[in-house]
C-alpha cells in the first residue's frame, strides 16, 4: 500500500514539509478547491500544485476530487458541456502522471453531520451525525451550523457558492428516484470512462456518506449491492471504487471486511480510506481515533485483508480527532492524521514480519 495525506493545496494550513515528515508519507491527495465543479481545471493550476509537491518530494498521484457538476447528477440537457469539461481535466491531469481520481456522486451535499467539533471524554473533538438534528431539521439550518461552526476553513464539498443555490437545487431534485440518479450516473461513466483508460486514469467513486437518504435526496452509493452495480454497469478497470470505511460503516449492515476483500480481489479498488467510528444505539455515529478499540470499525482486519492482497494501490488515513489544541479545518488536522497513518503502518509492518 502507499500512504498518503490529504492536502488542501493553497488553501491549508500544514505545511507540505510537515506531511513528507511523517513516517512513510510517499504522496499527498490533492486538489484545485477554487475552481467551482464543472469547469475544466486551467493547465497553470495543475502545473502549480505539481511544481509544489514535487518540490516536497511528494508524490501527487491521487486527485480528491474532481466534483462533477449537479447537471450531471440531475441529468439536464447542459450536462454534455460539464462532462466535456471532466474530460478535458482528466487529459490534463494524465500530462501529470495522476494514477486516480476521486469523485462522488451524492445529490447537492457532500459528506453529512450535525457536529463539527464534538467533544470526546479526553477533550478531543470530533465529527459526529446526530439523527434527530439532521433528519427533522431544515436543510438550511443545518447548513448554517456547519458553515459557522467550520470556522472559517473552506470545508471540501461545502462551498458556499454552491449552498447559495440550495433552494432551486431541492427543487430541482424533486420526484429523482435512485434509478433515474443511477442512469445518470451511468450515462456519465460511459463517457468518461473510455478517456480515463486512453489517460491510464483510474476513477474511484466515493460512497456516500452517511450512506442513506437524507432530506429525501436519492443515494446510490450505500452498500455492497450498489457498489456491485455501478462496476458492472461499465465493467472496466478504470470506473472504480474509492472504499471508505468510515462511510460504509456508518451503516452497521454493511460488511466492511468482506466488502473490501471482494472488490480488491476484482481489482476495482485504486484506493482507499481508512477512518473509525463509533456507533450509538440510536444509530446515531461519531468519529473517533484510527486504533481498532476505540470504534465499530474492524481496523486490524481492514489492514489484514490489505496485507494479504499486497494491496499496491493508495491508502490514507481519513478524518482524524482535533487534538492537542490544534486548530485546524474539522477532520483534518495534522496531529491525529499523522497518528492514524503511522498506526495503520505499525499493523502492516508486523505482518510482514510474520
Ligand atoms: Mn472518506
């Protein structure tokens, strides 16, 4: 596996010198996180967020992520530019040597929760989803909440030009069922696939997160079933799977361990998050440090599943605690990211050893 670090570009705080110092770091994920989802990304940006990495001694072999546009998912008839677009900025990514791209394909939000900073017994704070808060709540308070609470880092998949639209979004999505969302999606992937495979490019989809329907919006990226699906519907090695554990097992159905040994043995797996959580009765979820014991998700295992594959693609460690009297863009801080990837090593070095 080669560990990477997700870097917010010009837009974050910890220093590229800083990632390269944590043991085995051999690349960031990046992305261009001013260009609004749809545009063909400029050549001169690319270049720059190359030139920077490379500077560094990072690799920059994952972009996270090119966002597609809502006419995509939405299925309007200006779709046919946006996705153009994609393709442009795939063939100008591949003149970089980029391996993956992220994407997701979730309705007008992102990721999903009701606290960015929930604190934990020992004071670190931590994303978490509270049913009640999200699901009986007004789209835009929640909004409001996670835009004030953000404290002023730009929050990847909340950008505010976007949320400005939220009204005639809803509208917009109104009567979308997962089918005809899933069409559209295989109508995007039939189109950009065949360029990514003349680029070398694989495509990672992201699951949805959490992976259920919130405030009525479609989702098609939840479970096994769905992942099935989608790498069916065009079955090539490069429409691929970005797992998440974090995401996925929000959702104490879905079998993490064996979700992920099935679709790495298919070779559909270019990369992956690894993130814990803890689960409530109530179904309700929150983030908590990479180590095994203290969440839901079946660490060790993941990595063990990983080990026995060789798994050669890109791994990095997901959301991390706010610890340490850090301040920094929720999730992504550098002190307990660092912790998480070189706990993840820890478990794959001893296995070699075996
Ligand atoms: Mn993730």
């Amino acid at each position: 596996m080669k560990m990477t670090f997700r870097w917010f570009g010009r837009d974050d705080q910890i220093p590229l010198t800083y990632m390269k110092q944590i043991p085995g770091m051999t690349g960031v994920v990046g992305g261009i996180f001013h260009i609004p989802a749809g545009e063909d990304w400029p050549e001169a940006d690319v270049r720059q967020l190359f030139e920077q990495t490379k500077n560094a001694n990072l690799s920059l072999d994952v972009i996270e992520s090119v966002n597609v546009h809502e006419d995509i998912k939405l299925g309007l008839p200006t779709r046919d530019q946006y996705i153009e677009n994609y393709k442009s900025t795939l063939r100008t990514l591949s003149k970089y040597g980029v391996k993956v791209v992220v994407y997701n394909f979730m309705p007008i939000f992102d990721w999903t929760r009701s606290d960015l900073a929930m604190p934990l017994e020992d004071q670190s704070t931590v994303l978490a989803y509270a049913r009640d808060q999200i699901e009986n709540v007004d789209p835009n308070e929640m909004i409001e909440r996670i835009l004030n609470e953000s404290k002023g880092h730009a929050m990847p998949g909340w950008e505010p030009e976007r949320l400005t639209q939220i009204a005639k979004l809803f509208e917009q999505y109104e009567g979308m069922t997962e089918d005809r969302l899933f069409e559209n999606l295989v109508y995007f992937l039939e189109q950009v696939v065949p360029v990514a495979k003349e680029c070398d490019i694989r495509l990672a989809i992201h699951p949805d997160d959490p992976p259920w329907s919130v405030f009525g919006l479609p989702r098609i990226v939840k479970n096994e079933a769905d992942l099935d699906r989608i790498i069916e519907a065009v079955d090539e090695p490069e429409n691929g799977l970005a797992l998440c554990s974090g995401s996925l097992g929000a959702n104490r159905d879905n079998q993490l361990n064996r979700i992920f040994e099935k679709f790495i043995m298919m070779d559909r797996v270019p990369f992956i998050h690894i993130r814990n959580v803890a689960h409530l009765e109530n179904g309700d979820f929150h983030e908590v440090a990479h180590k095994d014991s203290s969440g839901s998700v079946d660490v060790v295992g993941l990595i063990k599943v990983l080990h026995k594959h060789q798994f050669n693609g890109y791994l990095r460690p997901d959301h991390g605690r706010m610890i340490w009297g850090e301040d920094g863009r929720p999730g992504y801080g550098l002190y307990d990211r660092a912790l998480g990837a070189v706990y993840m090593q820890g478990i794959w070095d001893s296995l070699e050893e075996e």
